[in-house]
C-alpha cells in the first residue's frame, strides 16, 4: 500500500514539474483562467506558441486532469476549455509565485 501512494505521489510530482517547468503550460493555464476557452482564441492570446505547441499542451493538460474539454456538435465544430477545480488550485499556486517575484 505505501508503495502504491510512493508511486502515485511520483506521479503527481512528475505531472506538476512538467506543467510548472514548461512556460507554455503556465500561459495556457493562465489564459484560460482569464477567460479564452477556444483554441484558435488561445493561439492569438499566447504571443510565439505554433498551433502544434498548443494542441499538444492541451491535450497533456486535459490528460492531468487540470482542463476540461467540452466539445459541441455544431457546424463548424466548436470546442471549448475550462479548468477544472484542480486546474484552479494550481492557477493559484502560480498567481502566488508571481506574487513572490514582484515582491523582490
């Protein structure tokens, strides 16, 4: 059982490193959480990411259970983003670093 919990803490260590380690993930996190929810919004939002970049952060943030992915059948599809409660969690987390720079 303790190896079970070592391993999922590992787990959740390796998935906040790789979120908070890459700056494309903080500026998708931190758009979303201002309120762009579209792809191609998110893409004019983060100034210098390629839609590849994007499309692979969000699906990796998605997988982390950090954004939801809400898809509408429409025409043209339409596909919408929002964090979830522990993507919000997070998003603080990072707004109290930011907190901790400006205060230098």
């Amino acid at each position: 059982m303790a190896e079970k919990n070592q391993n999922k803490a590992r787990r959740d260590y390796e998935c906040l490193e790789q979120v908070v380690g890459c700056k494309w993930s903080v500026s998708v996190l931190m758009a979303v959480e201002d309120g762009t929810d579209r792809p191609g919004a998110l893409e004019r939002a983060i100034e210098g990411i390629s839609t590849k970049i994007l499309t692979e952060r969000l699906r990796k943030l998605t997988g982390y259970g950090l954004l939801n992915k809400r898809k509408f059948n429409e025409t043209p599809p339409r596909t919408v983003y929002s964090l979830t409660p522990k993507g919000r969690k997070l998003v603080r987390i990072i707004e109290k670093l930011h907190e901790l720079e400006d205060q230098e």
